[in-house]
C-alpha cells in the first residue's frame, strides 16, 4: 500500500511499414488529456467539497461545491499560466490556496510564494503574502500547519527573496484580514524553498526544522527547540554518504520525530528520534524495499503511528499492534481489502473523522476519488480523474523480476498488449528519469507504456541500480555509472525478455526522457546490434554541459549534486557521453525537445543533431518551442506519440 503526504494511503528479419492510418487516435487522444480531477477534499463541517481540475486552457482551477444540492459555489483560478497548487479548509467556510507556474511535464511546477485565501462562495478573496499582497512584500511564504483548533488561523513561514541572509520566519496569521504575528525565527538558511521543511506540536508551536547547507556538501541539518521563545539547538546532521533521518511528525507529547532513517539500516525504515537524549530507535524496516509511515487523523491532522506500507512485489501494508485508534486502522484495513494491490490513500476527513474522501487507484486502475461515511460503513464514488479511461480495456502491467550480470535482482514494470500472445513481442525499453532516488512504479499510470502496449509493443520499464525505494547500497550503486553498470542493467533486462521468448531480438527500441533520454541514447551506443531504434525526449547528451547549463547547476547544492553522481573526470565524462560517441551509433535516432526546457536546456538537442548530421547518421527532429521539460500541451503530446509510433513501426512493427 503506498502512502501520500503521510497519509494512507496503501515475420522477423523485413518488417512492413505501418503508419499514421493505423495509429489509434483515440487511444492518443485519452492518454494526452490532463486529469480532470487532481485533488478533492471535504470541509471540517461535511457540507461541501472543494476540487482541483484542469480547464480549457490547461491551468488548474479550483472549484467548490455545495454536497447537499449538488451546487457549484465557485469556480477560482489563477493569472496567465498560474495554476492552483495546493488547498486546504481553514474552517467550513473558508479556504486557503497556493499557485503555481507550469513549465514541463516532467518538471515540478513553480510555486509563486504566495497564499491566498477565499470564502467557499468564493467572496472576500485575499492575497495574504508576497509582492501582490497589502503588504507587498517581497517573500516566498509556506503553510506550516492548519491550526484546526483556531477558527481562523494558519501558520505559516516568510523567506525573504531580498535578503542575502534567507532566514525563515514563523508567523500566526489571520486568513480573513491577512494580519499576522511573529512567532520567531528558524536559524537555519533557505536557500531555495525546499530546502527547509517546519514540524509544529499540536499547539501549533514549530519545533523541528530540517534543512541542507549546500555551503557544506549537502550537509543535511536538523534543529530542535523545547518551546516557543526556546532557542534552537542541533538535534542531528548527517553527510550525504552518512545516511539520514526526514521527520515527518512529532508524537501526541512532543518528546520524539517519527521520521523515515537510513542511517542505521540500508533500506528506508520507520524511526523516533528523541528530542531529549538525541537517540535514534528503528521502530519498522524491511529488508529489501523502504517503507512509508502510516498514520491515523484526527481534525485533518497525523495523530498516531498505526503501520507501514510498501510496493516490492506487489502494493503492500502492515499494522502494529499496540495502537490506541483501533477503529482507524479497522476502516484503513477494509479499504485496502476492497482494493487490492492498488494504492488507497485517505486525501481528508471531516472534524468529526465521520466523513472521508478516499483516492483509489494504481497501473491498472484510473484514479477515482469516494466519498466514505464511516457511520454507515458506505463508500461512494464521487469523481474519476480520468473517466475516458477504461480499467477492463487498459493494457495491464505486472511487476517482473531478472538477475544482472553482476549478480544484483531488479525489479522492473513489464506491460503487455491486449490480446496478444507473450511471445516474439517487439519490445520498447523505456528507462525511467531522475535517475537517482526515483522509480518507476505500480501506482500510478504511465502514458507512455500504455500508449505504446495498445500499438502491439511489449514495454519494459526496469528500475536499474541507482533508483530509489531499494536501500541507500542499491542507489548508491549508480553514482558515477550514468553511462556504465547503469546501461548493464537496462540491456540484462532486455536480455532476460529475449531469453524468456517474451521479446523477439530483432525487434528492440529504446526510448526515454530526461535522464532515460540520456539512457536511450547510450544504450543504442553501447548495444549497437541490439537496439534498431533509438529515442531521446528531453534528454541529456553531453554530461559535461549539466555544469555550464540548465537550472540544476545554478546553485551550489545542485553543483554538489552532480560531482556526487557524475563521473569525476573530464575523460570520464566524455567516454559517458553520447554526443561523443555518436561514431559507435548504428540504430536511427529520433530527437524530441522542449524549447524552453530549463532542466535540459535545447543545447544538448542541437549537439546531438549537429553531430548525427555530421556523419550522415539518419535521425529525426521535434522541436516545440513553447513547451518545457516534458510536453504538457495534450495536441503536442498526441503528435509527439503520432512520429514515434511511425518510427517504431518502420524499424521494429510488424
């Protein structure tokens, strides 16, 4: 069971061409649109809901509506390209809300630093922080913590975008007026707005703060005070080779964090760490995957520590045994027996924890979000994210697993046509991005896979050394090896399917975005005769570029970040680098880029072209030249689909 926002969540040598005719625009086109639900979350009272969605023109809105008669109350949404990012009840009436600018599809979206805050009938509208405030101040502000106990508060924390010195401030503010008191100041920089992350008591006072100082290596700091107006003091620090300790909650006495370690254990497990004696105690781990806490509510807020989930080899959950909210985990238990080996996460709950809303969904099951009234042990479906998707007709996608040639297991997304037999399948490997701390996974859909599957492709997503979810050593295992044991592991995977006669050989492609548009390229390089194919979406193709351009070596802590995983060399680099190795291609390219891409910016597009068309190389070329890292427009995504189906088709269709 996976867990959200510490909530539960639990003919073979000639193929014949084929082409747009045979493409199933539909399928494209159902694939290409954006959720029409996101989020949705009930009021304290129960009286009505608020949901986020997309509108026509592709920016999210928020809407809320009255249960009773079924009304829409309002309907609010942002300027130009800003997106509604967050919201939560302030009390029955009233909402706060942040907004966001989207740049990519595979980029997260950009906070403005602003909160807002409205009636549910969308009346007295109020920008409470930031330049567009009364105040016009010029900071990037984050909700702290709801203070469900105070009708109209919220906590908050400021960072000045003036300061060189960007302190965090803490302070109570009023929803309704934008008033606001001080309640002090966290010693810890914010260099960027992720970098700090606030837990507060069930007074509301914050206690823990953890940050990482970029100044030394990504240190990874966390504060602790005994009470408002006490000083701070360090609690733990950890280096990046050392393991850590993420809090995510204090206990009901404010004496320990319950938070995810792997300072101790190699996998991600469920820790305290005492304020007092400074004493880290394991209290869950499993051997093999990392786990994610699952926590009882109450007033919308974690109270208990009641069990923990995973996904290995399936979507999976445990509970503890000494727990004081029995009725909690009684309900959590039935969801998840209702759906099995899908994800279930509790998105709200009404004051008086009667009323629930609850978000299904996983691979093979398109998200639905349920009304849940506990009283009367009834589950309502309220809205599906994406109801053009079909869960019977969907290709479906199963967790396999191989043996590299160094010995390591990986696991790794397998999804089938429909109606064709597993057998002498043409076969699509699509490495996931990131690479490092990510995972492809068996919650959520990807387009990708599924478009591909319904064409006739066989799709193999592994989770190569390097990714997240398997244990510190495992990820570890790929820094340095962007190029190197990280491709091994892609090809045995390959190498497994043909072996288990799921794959015809003579039919392979490799296709990936991001770092998996590096990898598509560089397992085309290394496997000149394996792969017939080979397409880069937003990819990286000259590793010593990462360090002139793009977002990620603008600061120091991304700086440090890429001399963590890139190989240490300039020969390294370049041997790795497969705008430098293109002498060693033999499969046709296809180049798809995003020409305001900031994580990769289009330079690294240009050189790959320049050198394919300095050598005669066949290639093709996608330009957009409005979209970011990643496709977000639906008809760019629907084309983008459209090209590569036909270049699959002519090299490895059938």
């Amino acid at each position: 069971m996976k867990i959200s926002n510490l909530w539960v969540i639990v003919a073979l040598l000639t193929p014949t061409f084929t082409y747009a005719a045979d493409i199933k625009e539909e399928v494209l086109e159902n694939y290409a649109k954006h959720a029409q639900y996101l989020d949705v979350k009930i009021s304290p009272n129960g009286k009505h809901l608020a949901a986020t969605s997309r509108n026509p023109e592709g920016t999210v809105q928020l809407t809320v509506l009255d249960i009773k008669n079924n009304k829409i109350l309002s309907v609010t949404q942002g300027k130009g390209n800003e997106s509604v990012a967050s919201f939560n009840w302030v009390n029955d009436d009233r909402l706060i809300m942040t907004m966001a600018r989207e740049v990519g599809s595979l980029d997260m979206p950009l906070p403005t630093g602003e909160i807002f805050a409205m009636d549910a009938d969308g009346g007295n509208q109020l920008i409470l922080t930031g330049p567009r405030s009364d105040g016009g101040e010029y900071e990037f502000a984050q909700l702290l913590d709801m203070l469900p106990d105070e009708k109209d508060n919220i906590l908050i924390y400021t960072r000045s975008m003036m300061s060189s010195e960007p302190y965090l401030d803490i302070y109570r503010m009023r929803t309704n007026s934008g008033r606001k008191r001080s309640e002090g100041r966290i010693p810890l920089k914010a260099y960027r707005s992720t970098n700090v992350q606030v837990l507060v008591d069930r007074e509301g006072i914050a206690r823990v703060a953890v940050g990482v100082d970029p100044q030394a290596d990504n240190r990874t700091i966390i504060l602790a005070r005994e009470g408002a107006n006490k000083e701070w003091y360090e609690l733990a620090s950890y280096n990046t080779d050392e393991g850590g300790f993420a809090p995510l909650l204090l206990n009901a006495d404010a004496t320990k964090v319950i938070g995810l370690s792997n300072s101790q254990t190699d996998t991600q497990a469920i820790a305290t760490l005492d304020l007092k004696t400074k004493k880290e105690t394991i209290v869950a781990e499993h051997p093999a995957t990392d786990l994610s806490p699952i926590m009882s509510l109450t007033k919308g807020r974690a109270q208990e520590l009641v069990g923990a989930a995973f996904e290995y080899d399936s979507i999976d959950a445990v509970f503890f045994e000494d727990i004081q909210d029995k009725r909690f985990v009684q309900i959590v238990q039935a969801l998840i027996q209702s759906f099995p080996n899908h994800s279930v996460s509790i998105n709200s709950v009404t004051h008086d924890n009667n009323q629930a809303i609850i978000r299904v969904g996983s691979t093979n099951l398109p998200t639905t979000f349920y009304l849940f009234d506990s009283e009367n042990n009834k589950l309502m479906p309220l809205a599906a994210a994406t109801p053009w998707l079909n869960a019977k007709e969907m290709p479906k996608t199963e967790i396999i697993t191989y043996k590299t040639r160094d010995g390591l297991t990986i696991r790794a997304l397998l999804t089938l046509p429909p109606g064709k037999e597993a057998k002498d399948l043409p076969l699509i490997l699509i490495p996931h991005g990131g690479p490092h701390g990510i995972r492809d996974t068996i919650t959520r859909i990807d387009g990708d896979a599924k478009v591909f599957a319904e064409h006739g492709y066989a799709v193999l997503q592994p989770n190569f050394r390097g990714s997240g979810g398997y244990g510190r050593e495992f990820l570890e295992l790929g820094h340095k090896n962007w190029g190197t044991t990280m491709i091994n592991d892609m090809t045995d995977g390959v190498q497994h399917l043909i072996k288990e006669k799921v794959a015809d050989a003579d039919r392979v492609c490799v296709y990936g975005a991001s770092y998996g548009g590096y990898a598509a390229l560089q397992s085309a390089i290394r496997e000149p005769d394996l792969y017939k194919c080979t397409v880069g979406f937003v990819g990286v193709y000259d590793l010593d570029l990462m360090y002139e351009q793009g977002d990620i070596s603008e600061a120091q802590a991304g700086r440090n970040y890429l001399d963590q995983v890139l190989p240490s060399t300039p020969e390294e680099r370049k041997a790795q680098s497969p705008v430098h190795n293109t002498d060693k291609l033999k499969a046709p390219v296809f180049i798809i880029q995003g020409g305001r891409d900031v994580r990769v910016p289009k330079e690294h597009a240009f050189r790959l072209r320049d050198k394919l068309k300095a050598q005669n190389h066949p290639y093709e070329w996608m330009m957009k030249d409005g979209e970011g890292h990643g496709f977000y427009k639906p008809e760019n995504n629907i084309e983008r689909w459209e090209q590569m189906l036909e270049f699959f088709d002519k090299y490895i269709g059938e």
